[in-house]
C-alpha cells in the first residue's frame, strides 16, 4: 500500500466528500472533520479541523501508507471532545395562566395587592406592564399580582403581555381597572329596617 495518495482515492475509498457549503473546490468533509487540501503542492498538503474548529493535522501526505498511518487511525482521538451539560427538559406545555381577562375596581389613596391570575408550567418574565398611575404587576411566586396606591381617578383597558423564559410562549391579560373616589355628592341613601345603606356604583357600604 504505498501507492501516490490522491484526493480521488479518497472521495472513493475512504469516505471524503465534497464540502460544496464552504468552498466550491479544495474543501472536503468525512465525519466532524472538515480536511481543506493544497493541490498546488506536491505532494498533497492536508490541513485538517474537528468538529471543535482545532486544526488537528497539517502536513503532507505522499501515499496511501502515509494516510492510514499519520491521519486514518488517529481520527477518533481527534474528534472533539467538548464538554456537555445537562439542559433542563422544556415543560410538553408552555406557560400557561388561570385568568386572561382581570376586572376591578379601587378606591383612590388606597392600599392594593390583589391576585390577577396564577401561572403554571415555567417561570416568566413580564414584556410590558400597566400604566396605571402609582399601580403595577408584580410577580408573587406563581402569582401576578396587582400592587400599589393608585393616585389619579381614571378607568383603565389595557392589554399586558408575559412569556414563559423557557418555551418562549407568550400570553395576553386583559387589565380592566376603574379608580374611583369616595364623593358624598353621588351616595344615594336607603333605608333597610333600622340600617342605612350607603349605595355607590361599585358596592354597599353599611352605616349601623
């Protein structure tokens, strides 16, 4: 076997083939390896990478003894050997939350920290918010939460965006807050039995 080694010898017997992807001539692959050859030199020149881009052989290679000795049965300790680590297995489903669509009213000045919806599957991360004056969502464990102390008497129909770090699925919740404020100008008194009933448009408030 001491034949003249030739690209041809190796395109046919030994598995080379054409790396038409990185260059139109001169450039080979077989396996992880990329094997980049000087025609123009004599005798063949071969610079040869792993699946790592480390040059692992260059030199030349006068015959088909050369090549099995010096390259062929050297090629799997070349491989490359790069560390792997264990990547958490996404969730078979992606974010998924218990409400999408979030009613509610507060009173002005007022302390807040009321649950929006609970999320399942995977953490996430909020891709826009509330622009509701002195409020904002907040996340709480699995919770969305809406916290705060509103400051300016509005009512507010927004749309908040989350997604899921680990899928990438993103989800809508439909935020629907009315800030009101206590206005005696606007009660309506009614009697029940020996109770008075202070009626507003969100609720009845009791004065004994």
């Amino acid at each position: 076997m001491n034949e003249l080694f030739t690209v041809n010898y190796a395109l046919f017997y030994e598995g080379w083939k054409y790396a038409k992807n990185i260059a139109p001539y001169n450039v080979y692959q077989l396996d992880q390896f990329i094997i980049r050859v000087r025609r123009n030199d004599f005798y063949l020149v071969l610079f040869i990478y792993n699946g790592c881009q480390e040059l692992v052989f260059c030199g030349r290679i006068y015959t088909i003894r050369d090549y099995k000795m010096k390259i062929k049965r050297h090629l799997n300790k070349w491989k490359c050997k790069l560390t792997t680590t264990v990547t958490p297995t996404p969730p078979t489903q992606g974010l998924v939350i218990s409400n999408n669509d979030y009613t509610n009213s507060f009173l002005l000045a007022s302390s807040v920290n009321d649950l929006v919806t609970n999320t399942f599957n995977e953490d996430f991360t909020f891709i826009s918010n509330i622009n509701i004056s002195g409020l904002t969502l907040v996340k709480s464990g699995t919770e969305i939460r809406i916290s705060g102390t509103p400051d300016t008497l509005e009512i507010y129909n927004q749309t908040v965006l989350v997604q899921g770090n680990i899928t990438g699925v993103i989800l809508s919740i439909a935020i629907n807050v009315t800030i009101y404020e206590l206005n005696p100008e606007f009660y309506i008194l009614l009697e029940d039995g020996n109770k008075i009933l202070l009626e507003n448009n969100v609720d009845f408030i009791i004065i004994e």
